[in-house]
C-alpha cells in the first residue's frame, strides 16, 4: 500500500498525495467490479472527511438538525451518485418526485424557488454517510451569514471554515483526474434528479460504466466549465500517467 494512501491531503504545492491518491482511485475505477464506481465515491469521501479533520480546526456553526443548505442546487459526481443512492432506495418515489419538481426550475433558480433535498428526515440527512462531497465541505463559522445566504437569494457570502473549499477542491481534482483516466465523464450533475435516475433506470451503476449515457437529461452543473477542475483534473491526470 502506497504510504500517502490513508493520510489526510496536506494541501500543499507538492501534489504527491494527490497523484497517489488518483493513481490508487483510477486503479479502483479499471477494476471489474460492478461497483466499482461507488467505491471509488465512498475513497473520495474518506480522503475528503480525513482531511476535513486535519485542516478545519477553528469552531464550526454547523450543528444537528440546521439544514439551510440542502433545499437549493446541490452537484455531485455521477459515482457519488451512485454510492448515495443504495443508501436511499427505500426513498425512491419521493425522490422521483422531488425530481421532476427540480426540473422544472433550473440551477440559476433554485434559490428563489426552493426543493427540499428528498433525503431530509425530521430535518436530518437520511443519506448523511453518502452525502456528496459537496454536502461534507458545507462547514461554516457564521449562522447568521448562512441565514442571510440560503433562504433568500444567495445574497452576500458564505463564511466557510478556513481549509473546508480548499480540502473540497483538491479531493474532486483528484476524482475528476481519476474519472479521465478510467475514460468515464466527470461532470457534476444535479443531486436529486441524478439520484432519480441512479435509482429508477435498472443496472444503472453497470449501464453507466459501460458508457451508456443514462444521466443524458439530468442537469448539469453550469458551474463545472469555468471551475479550476477543467484546469487542474487534466494536469493531475497528465501527472499520474507519466
Ligand atoms: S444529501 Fe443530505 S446533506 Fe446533502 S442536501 Fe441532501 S439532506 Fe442535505
């Protein structure tokens, strides 16, 4: 086992962590296995949660049962996707539901036009140990800044914990590399709508990774094209092939 596998990233300039961690996720995502999709989701999680724990060190308003985050556009990867919805099943009709109501909105709408993500319960995340890297990186100092930010209109800034975005941004670089390697699409698409179809076409994992493009009509998040992972995800992946 490579020695910067089960270590937090240092978030440094060295991307030596970063290339083994991509190397090691790519050589997940090559395998046979029909879920191998999830597991490289659930290593990006823990790698994401280890260095979480190393980096936000600084008290967090974040407390149990506060979910101003989880009723606008949340993206997730098509393997985070994935791994969350064998957690969910049970939840299938509601989230087909929540599904087509997301649809009909829009990313550039959502904070306007509010849907409760499907998987809250009595104010709770029903998928917390799956939840999208996305979900796990909403670490914030300041209640009132998130008060002010979520049921309005996404006016004024987020006060994210120092460590929380950047940790977010080096463990999706190191999927997105990972995810080019093993000749698979990266993109972020919207949570609930992709976790409709993860949970409603059959042998969607399998179909997925064969190349079949079933997340065709799920909507993508319009941020991806100008986020540094355009940028950086090939630079890693460039980095691991050498
Ligand atoms: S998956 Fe969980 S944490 Fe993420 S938006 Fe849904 S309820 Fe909130």
């Amino acid at each position: 086992m490579n020695a910067w596998i089960d270590k937090p990233l240092d978030l440094g300039s060295d991307l030596k962590a970063e290339t083994a961690a991509a190397r090691h996720m790519a050589g997940v995502l090559k395998t046979s296995d029909p879920r191998r999709a999830s597991a490289a989701a659930a290593y990006a999680q823990d790698l994401l949660d280890r260095t979480l724990a190393a980096h936000v060190t600084g008290p967090v308003a974040c407390a149990k049962g506060c979910n101003l985050c989880c009723h606008t556009f949340v993206s997730a990867t098509i393997p985070e996707i994935f791994r969350l919805a064998e957690l969910v099943r049970a939840d299938t009709d509601a989230i087909a539901a929540a599904a087509r109501a997301a649809k009909a909105i829009g990313q550039d709408r959502r904070f306007t036009t509010r849907v409760s993500c499907p998987l809250l319960k009595d104010g709770l995340c029903g998928g917390y140990d799956a939840r999208p890297l996305a979900c796990r990186t909403m670490l914030s100092r300041s209640l009132a800044a998130c008060t002010a930010y979520f049921p309005v209109d996404g006016a004024g800034a987020l006060d994210y914990a120092p460590g929380a975005r950047e940790s977010r941004g080096r463990v999706e670089m190191i999927l997105a590399a990972a995810l080019m390697l093993a000749g698979l699409p990266g993109k972020h698409v919207e949570l609930i709508q992709g976790l409709a179809v993860a949970l409603t076409v059959d042998n969607a994992e399998a179909r997925w990774l064969a190349g079949e493009e079933i997340f065709a009509g799920v909507e993508s998040d319009n941020g991806d094209a100008s986020s540094d992972l355009a940028t950086w995800g090939p630079i890693l992946a460039r980095q691991v092939s050498l």
